[in-house]
C-alpha cells in the first residue's frame, strides 16, 4: 500500500511540473533563461528515476516517457537547444561505449553455437518481417532497412538485469541468453554502419583506427589503471578518447557510434576485471549523460504524426514483437527444452540501439517525423511484455551453472 501511495504521489507530481511547464513561457522567455527550463528538464530527469524505482520498468524507458509527454508543453522548443543536443551526443557515444562493455568475447566463445542461433534468429526474423511488410506499404530503400533495424534490435543491458533478478544469469542457459543479444546488438551495430555512414574515400583509413582501438589502447588503458589514479585519470582518459574518436570518425565519414561501440569492445575486459572502473563509466553515463539522451529522444516524438499513421504502428508493433518472440523461442526450446515461454518475451526489450537508429535516422534525413515515432512508440510499447514476463516469473532454479 506504501509504494502504491508513492507511486501516485510520484506520477502527481511529475504530472504537476508537466503542467507548471505548459504555462512557463508565459512567465519566463526560454531562450533568456536557459538556466531555469534546463532545470525543469533536470527535475523532470529526477522523477524519471523515481518512478522507474517504485515501478521496476527501466529507468531509460521512463526518460523516454517522460520526455515524450514533455514534447506536448512548451519543453518541445528545446528539442533544437544547442546545449541539449551537446549533451545529448555526448549521451549517445557513452552509451554505446558502455553497450559495447557488455560485450563479453570469453561467453562468445564459450556458447558460441547456440547464441549464434539464438541472435542469428532474433535479428533476421524481425528484421525481414518488418522489412516485408513495409516494403508492402510502401517504404523502400535506406527508411526500410533504418525503420526494420530499429525493431530487430535487442536491449543487452534490460536482459541481463532480467536474467540476474531470475536468478539464471550464471546458468550456461543465462549465459547463452546474454550472448545471444550480444550478437543481435552486434548485428544491429554493423547494420547501423551501413545505412547511417557517409562513406568518402577518407572512410578507407578507417580499418587503421580499428587497430589502433584493438591493439594500442587496450594495453594502453591498463597501464594507466594500475596507476591507482586518485583524480580519475582512467575515466578522464575514456572521456577524451570519445571524444576525439568521435571526432575523427565523423569526420572520415563512419558515425560516432559506431566507434564508440567498438572501443566499448575492446575495453571491456579491462572495464569487468576492474569493477570500481566499471562503476564510474556507468555512474557518470547513467546519472548524466545518458538520462538527456533519452529525454531528448522523447522530446522529439510527434504524436500527431503517430497517430496518422496508428494503423501501421499496431500493425508493425505487433509483427515486431511476435516475430522477436519466435526468433528467440525457437533456439531456446531447440537447445534447452525452456518450457518458461515467457523467457523468450525478454528479447523484445528494444532500447539504446532502437533509440539511437531513430534519432540518427531523423538527424540525417532518412526518416521523418512519422517514422522517428513508429520506433520510439515500439521501443516504449514492446517494454511492455519484458515488464510482464520478469514481473510474472519467480526466479528460475538451475543446475547447471556455467
């Protein structure tokens, strides 16, 4: 009864600044006073994360929310603020820096045959049955691929929460699980790549920076960590090598996130083996960062153009969700006889790369404003049977732990 009392008193309040921000360009001029509607967004921010806690639905999930509902006040002006979309972009290649840290090459390895089958299916199922019935109704070229990559993704972060709170992450099931998202965020990354790069014949220096992010700086990273820095010099070091990535990645014409992802990769052995480092990446991405990036990706939703086209969003987000259910099913079942149907409903968590193909997508032109909201309304709306299937299942005994 007490958490249901906060929740209503939280869900109130965040109701009450919503509104306060309805009438806040008749009392302040946004542009005059940055200072003070950033700070609205920074308590809007706040109760994101406190409803996510009384609720257990991804933090993330709320930003966007919340930021969703935020773009029918006056707030909407700031989806084009400069400072909002600096922070923003950082936003986004933190995030997928630390996405590209949840790439585990020992659990790869070690499950390679059934997570390949697991993120081979739950990729390319929902990725060509969107793709199908878009091209039926009439989409065709780059928003095609763009719109089906930004269903066919997986949230490796919701996942492994999920199997954690199960109790089967270290089970060789979890960890077959948590590869086989690995690979569908892969998949979806090296998709990304294709559709969103600007390729130019600078892009050929490219494959040079890969091995300098896989030779040179991992070694380079850990020498600074056993410094025992007590100023964050490795976290210093990670910021400034974002950075200057990102950087020379747009400028040769492959996108930010992308090398982001990647140097995650190449870090994340270093990262795991040290776990106050890891804290730090996530504190500072997760408590700053990271939180902007998805109000900011609300900000920008359009639900008039939603509800224009609200046949093909039912229509998709259906086939999206289905399609990701038996892409994931089949291998589970194949491989371990899962008799828990509800496990395979875990892969329609679509969040960090789902929202990065929409807001990239609308930044270059490829989609437009109906498109952005189709992928945004599914990342939100297919949170939905993940919230269900971990609220439902009690946590899951194994016996073979890996």
């Amino acid at each position: 009864m007490k958490s249901k009392v906060s929740l209503i008193a939280s869900v109130s309040i965040l109701m009450v600044v919503l509104l306060a921000s309805s009438r806040i360009e008749h009392i302040l001029d946004i542009e005059e006073y940055p200072e003070a509607i950033l700070t609205v967004i920074g308590a809007l921010i706040v109760l994101a994360g406190v409803i996510s806690y009384q609720t257990g639905v991804s933090t993330s999930i709320i930003e966007l929310i919340v930021g969703s509902l935020a773009a029918l006040t006056p707030l909407s002006m700031l989806a084009d603020n400069p400072t909002l979309n600096l922070l923003s972009r950082i936003g986004a290649i933190v995030l997928m820096f630390i996405a590209g840290t949840e790439i585990d090459i020992y659990v790869l390895r070690r499950t390679f045959k059934e997570s390949l089958v697991l993120g081979l299916l739950s990729f390319f199922l929902p990725f060509m049955s969107a793709h199908i019935f878009l091209n039926y109704t009439g989409y065709s070229g780059l928003k095609n691929l763009l719109v089906s990559t930004g269903v066919a993704t997986t949230s490796v972060a919701i996942l492994y929460m999920a199997l954690k709170d199960l109790g089967i992450f270290r089970s060789w099931l979890g960890q077959t699980m948590f590869a086989g998202a690995m690979i569908t965020d892969i998949l979806s990354m090296v998709a990304l790549s294709l559709i969103l790069g600007r390729f130019s014949t600078l892009s050929m220096l490219y494959p040079l920076i890969i091995l300098v992010i896989i030779i040179v700086l991992p070694p380079l990273l850990d020498k600074i960590v056993k410094l025992e820095s007590s100023w964050d010099l490795e976290l210093k070091f990670i910021l400034l090598l974002l950075l200057v990535l990102a950087l020379i990645s747009e400028g040769i014409g492959v996108h930010s996130a992308i090398t982001s992802f990647l140097l995650g990769i190449a870090f994340s052995e270093t990262v795991k083996s040290h776990e106050y480092l890891e804290g730090k990446i996530k504190g500072l991405g997760f408590a700053f960062f990271i939180p902007i990036f998805f109000f900011k990706a609300g900000l920008l939703m359009n639900f008039g153009s939603l509800l224009k086209t609200i046949d093909y969003f039912i229509i998709l987000a259906l086939i999206a969700i289905v399609a990701k259910y038996i892409g994931a099913y089949i291998p589970l079942r194949m491989f371990f006889k899962v008799k828990e149907h509800k496990l395979a409903f875990l892969f329609n968590a679509r969040l960090a790369i789902g929202t990065l193909a929409a807001i990239y997508g609308l930044e270059y032109g490829i989609i437009g404003e109906a498109e952005y909201s189709i992928i945004i309304g599914l990342v939100v709306l297919s949170s939905i049977p993940v919230a269900i299937a971990i609220h439902k299942m009690p946590p899951i005994s194994i016996e073979e732990p890996l």
